[in-house]
C-alpha cells in the first residue's frame, strides 16, 4: 500500500496540477471577477472596486448584451428542436436495418470533423452566394424565381441562413447518441410488441422514446454545452463588428475585451466575467431542469 | 458488424421497399454533404472566372491556386504551426493523463471520487470562465512578448484544456483491463510503476488511439483560444489563419485561391476520417461521454 501511494501521487500530481492551473483557480478567480470593476485585465487585485452586482445589472441594461442573449437562446432553442428531431429522426432509420449503414452514418457525422472555419466559409462563399450559390442555382434551376432572387446573407435572413448552417454541422453527433441509445435496446422489446400487433409508430410512441429518456438528457446537455460557446459561426457571418443579426454573448465578451474598435465605451474585464458566470448558471440550470424533468424511472434494460 | 450483414443478407426486397423513404431520406441528405464537398472541391481547382460564371474546369485544372495559397498566402505556415502544436499536445496529453486515469480507475484513496467529479464537469464549463483569468497572468508575465514563450504558452493550453475529456475517457479503458494481470506481475515482483508502463498502458492502446485522434481533431480545429493567445502572426494555427486568409482575399478578389485554402485546411481532419470513420464513431459513443 505504501508503494501504491507513493505511485498514485506521483502519477495524478502532473494532471491535477495543470487541472488546477488552467481550470480550478481561473474558474475561482472569474467568479470573483465578476463582482468587481476591474479597468485593466492584467490589473493587480488591489486595484479591482468591489461593485456587488453592479456588473449583472449593467448587463442587463445593455441593449447589445440583451440581444445576444436573445439570440443564444433562440439558436439554442430553435437549433435544438431542428437539430433533435434531424439527428432522432437519422438515428431511427440508420437503426432501421437499411444497406449501407456505416456509410450513411459516416457521411452524416463528417461535418463535425472539419473545421468550423473551413465548413463556415464553404456555406457563406458558396451555398449562399448571390453569384453562384447553391441555393440560387437549384431555385433558379426548379423555376422559383423569387426564392432564387433572396439574398441570404442580407440582415433579414442572415440569421436563418447562419442558424442552418450551424445546425447541418451538429446532426451527426446528436444522431450517434441517439443511434447508439436506440442500438442499446433489446430487440425482445419489439419482438413482443409485434407480436401483440403494435405497429411501428407504436412501438417508437411507446418503447423507443420512453427508454431513450437518459440519451435525450445527454443529447440535450451536450447541446447547451456546446450552444453557450457560440462563436466562430457567429463571427463568421457578422459582416460588421457587433452585428445584431448575428451577436452572441461571446461575441460580446471578445468585443468587450479584446476586441478593439468604437463599439467599445468602457473596458471592465469584470463584466467579462460576468458574461461567464451567466453563461455558466443557464449550463447548470438547464442541466438541472433536464435531470428533474426526465427522470430515469429506473427503467431497466 | 454492419459490414459483415452487408456481405451476408440477400436482398429482401420487400423489406428495402418498405425502407424506401428512409433510404430518400438520407439520400438527399449526403447528395447534399457531397455536392457541397464537391462543389468547393472543384472550385479550388478553376479561376475565380469560371467561378462566377458557373463553369467549373473549364479551363482544365489549375493547380496553381494551390501553390499559391501555399507559398504567398503562407498557408504552409500555419499548417506547420498547426501541426507542431497537435502532435506535440497529443503526445505530451497522453503520458500526463494514462498514468492519471490509470490510478483514478484502479486505485481507491480519498480524492478520487473528487477528481473525477471535478473533471466530468470542467467538459461542461464555457471557456469565458477561464480565459480572463489566464490572459490576465500570462501577459503580467510577458509570456505573450515573445514567440518561442507564446507558443509554448499555446501548446501548454491546449494540453491544459483536453486533460478532463483525455482522462475521463481512458478511465473506461483501464477500468475494463483484467486484475489478474497487475497480481501475476506483483507476484512476480514487478514494481507497480512498471507493471503500467509495460503491462497496463499498452494494453490500453485502442483507447489511447481513439482519444488521440479525437485530441488531434479538437487541437487542430481549435480557434477560441488560440485568437485570444496567439499574439503574433507567426504563430496562428490554421483555423485562425484561415479566417484572416478569407477576410483579405474577399478584398484581393482571389475566390478560386480561399476555396483551396480550405481545401487545404479539411484535408488532413478528412484524410483522418477515411480511414479511421469507425474507429472515431465508436469512440464518441463508447468512452468518454456518458448521460
């Protein structure tokens, strides 16, 4: 035992250490942050005002940061019921016992393997192109004229247009999850619900859904995990700094922060932090929410 | 599995039938993923002309928009950057976080539970909540003032940032590794430090390829920190590189060389995906994340 404890330190030590440095102590420290006016980012602690929730309120009076929440959430939600009933609907006939499975299911999750740069810039230089874009070729191609005529990327549409493209790169990773939820359920199940002459529709109603109930949890935390970190699609679609269309909290935070430029009033490195511990509650409420609402019913299977 | 059953089964056509709109389906579905691949494919290898006016390799293949990007719009540098930072990162991830989750698998001692609770949820924490803090001290430090420091700086972050996701999921890996194996090397008097590196770790090999390539994927895509710490031009990684490349060349007008610029950029992520497609498919269902 003796040997063992010196081997368990000496093998978590480097781990933990870099753990603590790059996630414990800024966490801490951002916490902290957040109730303070601090100036500078590289300003010492003793130069930080303790202005309580001064930073809270200044953000929720700030019509930009206001409307960058409203469009997190409504990426966030309106992305998630798309991106849930897309990658569900994929899993279901990916699961079907169709040809060629490890092809479809291989192509579907590619986009998540290429950089959001690379695929970002492929859907704004090409798909949505008033020149030559996919969209305008195929509308133009099936006699559609008006629908060939839109230009995506103007402020009307630059928000469903970026919204689309986002939720194309995130199908195939919720439909794994849910592939493999579905995948984990005996067949007996459904064996015995034909037997007793429940049709498909049915026996998805009643079997599927009910025990994919903890892989929905997954699906969705994962989701608003990687929902608040909205950025480069975001970036990528702003044609101007502190585009309203496309502004998310992070955005705002890089604005804010590092960003130059006129949109800047005021530095304060706490509101920054603010934005962080924001984001961070709604990650934890939504993740309580999801465990208090679907429940596992200590279903076993 | 599935390949086996494709060799296997005859076709029922009566079941492909029924499977019919589920087949439409996905159909639609990748003809788009490819005509999209595609399209940006050849687009890369026509003149912007031929761009515009919707014919593509009229003109044959112009490879030269490749060399260009490489040379002039210096792709060649952030590629090399990128590629420095995610194999040095990768390796360097493992020897840290094997021996980690290799104790926190094996081992019962106070903490552990903590450890592990403490890194499941730092995969859940945003990144705002970590980069002011650590922006803060590394510029107070002067890290940022000089290129060798700076890029040590990055590839100590990316390190940094993949070590709760690496560890957690080569726990599962150590975890469902037999017993008898570390008894029979005691007995045998083998000291515990070495009984891992010489027995356990490569025995966890699948899972330390697996977590790997998802690392190399992660590190190389990566464009959050490395905007914020990449302080100078010479160190950009490609994502980041890539994004000012397509910003200047919509003002050069140069569209035939920005789409083989993310040619270049996909490749290396695609040419991965090829060949490992069911390794990387597994792995994100098998360890790691759980519900």
């Amino acid at each position: 035992m003796k040997r063992n404890k010196g081997m368990i330190i000496l093998f978590l030590t480097p781990a933990v250490l870099m753990f603590s440095v790059i996630f414990l102590y800024p966490i801490v420290r951002t916490v902290i942050m957040s109730f303070f006016k601090i100036d500078g980012i590289t300003d010492p602690v003793s130069k930080w005002q303790f202005t309580g929730l001064a930073n809270f309120t200044k953000l929720a009076n700030t019509s930009l940061f206001r409307i960058s929440m409203w469009n997190l959430l409504r990426i966030w939600f309106i992305g998630g019921i798309v991106v849930m009933s897309l990658a569900l609907l994929f899993a279901v006939i990916i699961t079907s016992g169709i040809r060629f499975k490890s092809f479809f299911r291989a192509v579907i999750y590619l986009p998540n393997i290429v950089s959001a740069v690379a695929l970002a810039t492929m859907w704004l230089q090409y798909v949505y192109s008033p020149k030559f874009g996919l969209l305008k070729t195929v509308f133009s191609g099936l006699g559609l004229d008006s629908l060939a005529k839109v230009q995506w990327l103007d402020n009307d549409h630059k928000f469903a247009a970026l919204l689309l493209a986002y939720c194309f790169g995130m199908v195939g990773y919720h439909m794994l999850i849910f592939a493999s939820g579905i995948e984990r359920i005996s067949s007996d199940y459904f064996e015995a619900a034909t037997l007793d002459g429940a049709n498909k529709l049915n026996q998805f109603r009643y079997i599927t859904m009910p025990l994919l109930k903890g892989v929905f949890k997954t699906n969705i935390t994962m989701w608003s995990v990687t929902s608040v970190g909205f950025f480069v699609w975001s970036q990528l679609f702003s044609t101007v700094t502190a585009d309203t269309q496309t502004i998310t909290p992070m955005v705002y935070m890089y604005m804010q922060i590092f960003g130059a430029g006129n949109s800047v009033t005021e530095r304060n490195s706490g509101l920054g932090a603010a934005i962080g511990v924001l984001l961070s509650v709604c990650v934890v409420a939504i993740f309580w929410v999801c465990n208090h609402l679907l429940k596992d019913d200590d279903l076993e299977f | 599995m599935a390949k086996e059953k494709k060799y296997r089964d005859p076709v029922n056509w009566k079941k492909e039938l029924r499977l019919a709109p589920g087949y439409l389906i996905l159909l639609l579905w990748i003809t788009f993923t490819f005509v999209l691949l595609g399209w940006v494919l050849l687009a890369s290898f026509s003149t912007t002309k031929e761009i515009f006016s919707n014919k593509l390799l009229a003109s044959g293949l112009h490879f030269e928009n490749y060399s260009k990007a490489w040379v002039n719009s210096d792709v060649a540098g952030i590629f090399r950057n990128s590629l420095i930072y995610s194999v040095i990162s990768c390796s360097l991830l493992i020897v840290i976080c094997a021996p980690a989750a290799y104790v926190l698998a094996r081992f019962i001692f106070p903490g552990n539970k903590l450890i592990q609770t403490g890194f499941v949820s730092a995969m859940g924490v945003p990144v705002v909540m970590i980069v002011l803090p650590l922006f803060g001290i590394v510029a107070n430090m002067g890290i940022l003032n000089h290129v060798l420091s700076n890029g040590i700086l990055l590839i100590f972050l990316y390190i940094g940032i993949n070590i709760p996701y690496t560890t957690i999921f080569l726990m599962t890996f150590f975890s469902n590794l037999s017993r008898a194996f570390e008894e029979a090397a005691a007995i045998d008097g083998c000291p515990p430090t070495k009984t891992f590196w010489l027995i356990m770790l490569p025995m966890a090999q699948p899972g330390i390829i697996t977590v790997t390539i998802f690392n190399f994927i992660n590190i190389w895509n990566e464009y959050f920190i490395s905007l914020i710490f990449a302080n100078s031009d010479k160190l950009r990684p490609i994502a980041v590189g890539l994004y000012s490349m397509i910003n200047s060349m919509k003002y050069t007008g140069d569209w035939a060389g920005m789409f083989a610029a993310v040619v270049i950029v996909f490749l290396p992520t695609f040419i991965l995906y090829i060949f490992l497609s069911e390794k990387i498919i597994a792995g994100v269902t098998g360890g790691g994340v759980k519900g």
